[in-house]
C-alpha cells in the first residue's frame, strides 16, 4: 500500500475531507468517523486497528486534519461548545474471546469466555489542543488511559509537527502502536516481563509527561517523557523518577517500502513499600531498558522486529540483580481487504529461569465490516506444550 507523502498529505486530506463532506456513508470507525466523515481505509491501512501514514500523522497532529483541511471541518461543525458537543467523536468497543487450552484443569470448563468493553472518546478540542482517553466498564472499571495534547508548539520558529506536549497517562511505545498493529489477542511475553515486586511492564501505561515530534513532518520522529512508571499491586509509588527517550528515523519514506529503525532507552527507579501487621518493607530497585526495533513496509506485508535487554538490580529484596533479554518479530500479510494473517514470536531469557518465555502465535482474521472482525488462531508454548491453547475472538467498534 502506498505511503502518504509528508508533502502531499495535507493536499489530499483537504481534497478527502471535501469529498467526504458529500453525502454517503461513513465507513470507519466510530472513534474518529463522525466528526471527519472519511472512510476508513482514509486512515487505516485496509483494516482496523493498523494505521497508514495519514492515520499516524493524523493522531500525531492532535486528532486535526493538516493543512487547512481541519478548517473545513469545523465550519461545518460549527464554533463554541455546541459545535464541540457535535463533533465529540465518542465510540464503544467489544471484544469476545474463546479460550480452548490444552491443559484443562480438574473441575474447569473445557472452554473459558472473556468479554472486555471499552469507551473511548477523543479528539481536537480547540486548534492544537486534543485529549484521548478509554474506560473499561466491564468486566472491572478501570480507566485504561487518558490524556491532553498540545500540538505544534513554536511552528512558526520550528516548523509545523516539530514539538507536541502530551500530559496524562499514556502508553510510552504510542507511537510505535503496540496496541495498534494487532487484529488478535496474542502472547506478549516480550513486552510484558515482571520481574520480582517490581511490577514495571513496558507496555503498561505510565503516569507523566512527554515531548515528542516528527520535525518537519520528516523521516526523523523523537519521543522523551519522565514519567511516575507503575508501581500498582498496593505497593506505593515511587513519582517522577522515571526517564524514556526513544528516537526514529525512515529510510525510503513515501515509497511502498518503507524502513523505520528505532532505538529506546528507560531509566527507572522503584523504591517499593508495603506494611505488614506493625513493619515496613522497604526496597529501591534501580533498572534500565535499552533496545530497538524496525518496520518494513512491503505492501501487503508488513514486518515488525524489536528487541531490549533490561537489568534490575534488587528487584527480590534478596540483594540478588536480574539480567533478561527480550525479542519479538511479527510478519502481518494483508491478502485482501477482508483477510489478514499474522505470525508472532516471542523470546526472553533471564538469570532468573522463571522469567523464560519462548511462544508463537498465528491467527488469520476476517474482516467482516469496517468496524467488526473475527479471528481465529493458535498460541503455541514451546517450553510448555500443555499451555497451548486455541483462539477465537469477535471485536468491534460501534
């Protein structure tokens, strides 16, 4: 599929957006649908949830159409607190898994059902100014995340794209779409290590601040945030400690093959407390993560590898450092607008054997309606055949 032309973006959003003012169906996802009236593949690359380069510039600008065509759209919403009202892009989504394991505990059902909702909301509040946030109301109410944007900060002097604000709770790996590229449940055991007490995750979201821009509109996109980290588990937080830095670059950028190379750093500190009877437990443990990872575009295929080594140095209370490595490659096929096939693997080896983890998945998705899919796959444990199970999910967007 072919890439966005930073340069020509704002040209064809302006002529997409005029077109889609014209009477017809929505064909999008709810979230952003109603207010911009694009059809979906306008922002996404064929399907839900993978973003193409006008959907990143889009999220990246602050939920606002470039070049003048954002103007378009609020003069047909109007101005005020009404026009804001009507053009609230508020959505609901569902999600229904089957679970079929290998290993089916005594007593248990051979087959486990999970349902998950969302609502999220989101969207330009004034010009430059944006929030985003989704709730789980059930099966447990939680707030996933939330956050304000401020959006192109000194364009006149740094050019437009070049510094955005972002302040709330927030995913750290936004923009390198964790939660983004994937059509199905997967193992995530790459990216999801908890070592010891310490609960830190790499994909959990973080309570803080963060800069982050793409100068220019170019090939160059930098990230840098301090964050709370997430302590969580009754365990009181250690705030404002934490550093993330993250910084990219795209090789052939605007071609059908585009090579995005990435690199990242985290430097945290966690000093946990919890009270027992008439004590205190207290512990600090100081950890970095430091890795990479590349995208390769090539059409209907699209490539994800990454890979980090982290060390936490007393993450047990026992005095005792951890040392693990992690890696994950994804190969996603698009082999039409209705079918979808991934394979994921994913690696960790640590000091601590408990933490290995060597699994895979493959699943193939059917994308039933611009907003509805179902999937079907397999999750495979190499280290524990009988935690392998089969997966069936239906998640959409209204």
């Amino acid at each position: 599929m072919r890439r966005v032309s930073s340069r020509s973006a704002g040209a064809i959003a302006v002529s997409v957006v005029i077109a889609c003012l014209k009477p017809q169906a929505a064909l999008a996802i709810p979230a952003f649908a109603r207010r911009t009236e694009m059809a979906c593949t306008a922002c996404h690359q064929g399907h839900f949830p993978q973003l193409n380069a006008l959907g990143r510039l889009y999220r990246e600008n602050g939920y606002q159409l470039p070049d003048g065509a954002e103007a378009v759209l609020r003069a047909k919403a109007g101005t005020g607190v009404e026009g804001f009202l009507a053009s609230v892009p508020l959505s609901a989504r569902g999600q229904v898994y089957g679970l079929v394991p290998i290993d089916v505990e005594e007593g248990a059902a051979p087959a486990a059902v999970s349902v998950l909702s969302y609502v999220m909301g989101g969207g330009s509040i004034v010009k430059d100014v944006s929030y985003f946030f989704s709730w789980t109301p059930f099966p447990q109410p939680m707030l996933h995340h939330a956050r304000v944007g401020v959006h192109n900060l000194l364009a006149d002097a740094l050019g437009g794209g070049s510094l955005n604000v972002r302040a709330g709770s927030f995913f750290l790996l936004d923009f390198q779409r964790p939660g983004h590229r994937h059509l199905f449940a997967a193992p995530a055991a790459a990216t999801s290590v908890k070592v010891g007490r310490n609960t830190f995750d790499l994909e959990d979201a973080n309570l803080g601040i963060e800069a982050y821009g793409r100068p220019l509109w170019g090939p160059f996109h930098y990230e840098l945030a301090v964050v709370a980290g997430d302590m969580g588990g009754g365990l009181e937080r250690d705030n404002w400690k934490d550093v993330f830095a993250r910084a990219s670059y795209t090789l052939f950028q605007n071609t059908d093959h585009e090579l995005g190379i990435g690199a990242f750093g985290y430097l945290g500190r966690a000093e946990l407390k919890t009270t027992m009877d008439d004590f205190i437990i207290a512990q600090r443990d100081d950890f970095w993560v430091l890795g990479g990872d590349a995208e390769l575009d090539l059409g209907p295929v699209n490539l994800f590898a990454t890979a980090y080594a982290s060390r936490h140095a007393d993450p047990d209370l026992d005095g005792v450092p951890v040392l693990f490595g992690a890696a994950r490659g994804e190969a996603l096929w698009t082999v039409t607008s209705s079918w979808v096939g991934a394979l994921r693997y994913e690696l960790v080896a640590a000091d601590d054997v408990a933490l290995n983890a060597n699994q895979a998945s493959v699943h193939v998705s059917y994308v039933v309606a611009p907003n509805a899919l179902v999937s079907v796959g397999w999750r495979h444990d190499f280290q524990d055949f009988p935690k392998s199970s089969a997966l069936a999910v239906f998640d959409g967007a209204f």
